[in-house]
C-alpha cells in the first residue's frame, strides 16, 4: 500500500476519534444540565440549543474524518465528474462545520451579553439602595422597607389603608 494510504488513514482515525470524544463530552454536559434544577428556563434552553450545534458539528467531524478514507477509492491517475461531486460534498461539509461554529459564537456572545445586561441592572439598583441607606436620604417607607412578617398597617378589621 502507498503511504498515502497510510496518511489517510491516520487522519481518519484521528478525526474519528476526537469526533467520538467529542460526543461524549457533549453527552456528559447535557445530562449534567438536564439534571440541574436551579438553571432558568432561558439559560435552559440556550445549552440545549448549544448541545444540539455542537453534536451536529462533532458528529461531522467523524463524517468527514472517514470521507477522507474513503477520497482514497477513487484512482489518481482518473479524476472524473464522481471524484469532483465526492470532494464538493466533503467540502460543503466542513462548510456547514464552520457555519454552526460562527452560530455557536455569535449565540453564546449574545446569551451572556442577555446575562451581563441583568447582571448591571441588578447592580445598579442594589448601588442606588446602598446610596439611599448611606446618604440617610428620608423617604416615604414602601412594602420593600417592611418585613415580611408583619402585616401591612391598614389591613386589619374597621382599618383603612392611607391612598
């Protein structure tokens, strides 16, 4: 056998293998965030999402790993309309790889920059309440201000709550 035999086979098996690993991993993460109770629904649904890209492009690893294998069927010296339509496939394969690995980028960007925004809102408020307790700011008391073990004044039988 010629060494390019051996150079494709190699690949092969290394693309196949990591496309394997790969799957695994991606496996393993999934049942990690099924089982996870505390996740919100949108955190939820953008790592399912994300698994399902990432399967897809994972699964194509191994595809093209064993394509490339299989390039090897075609004789050197005859490169014909069969040999031009194979490698067009393959490529179109890697081609929609890097496509769901822009859409796994932009995603994810968009999804923490969704967690970043409510993380700064978040603390906006909580700056303006500290700047509130610490100025010694007199303001009207609201239901925030009462604990939640007493009732709210006005409530009682024959009382009227203030307008």
């Amino acid at each position: 056998m010629d060494p390019g035999f051996w150079t494709s086979l190699s690949i092969c098996t290394v693309l196949v293998a990591a496309s394997l690993w790969l799957i695994w991993a991606h496996w393993e993460r999934s049942a990690a965030v099924e089982a996870d109770e505390s996740l919100e629904n949108r955190q939820r649904d953008h790592l399912r999402r994300r698994y399902r890209r990432r399967i897809q492009t994972s699964t194509m690893l191994g595809v093209v790993g064993v394509a490339i294998l299989g390039g090897r069927l075609f004789p050197p010296d005859q490169s014909g309309l069969a040999f031009i339509i194979y490698w067009f496939c393959v490529a179109l394969l890697v081609l929609w790889m890097a496509l769901l690995a822009m859409a796994d980028i932009v995603s994810t960007r968009l999804h923490f920059g969704r967690l970043r925004r409510d993380v700064e809102i978040q603390r906006t408020a909580l700056e303006a309440q500290l700047r509130r307790k610490t100025s010694g700011e007199k303001r009207k008391p609201g239901p925030a201000d009462r604990p939640p073990d007493k009732k709210p004044p006005g409530d009682g039988p024959g009382e009227q709550s203030p307008p």
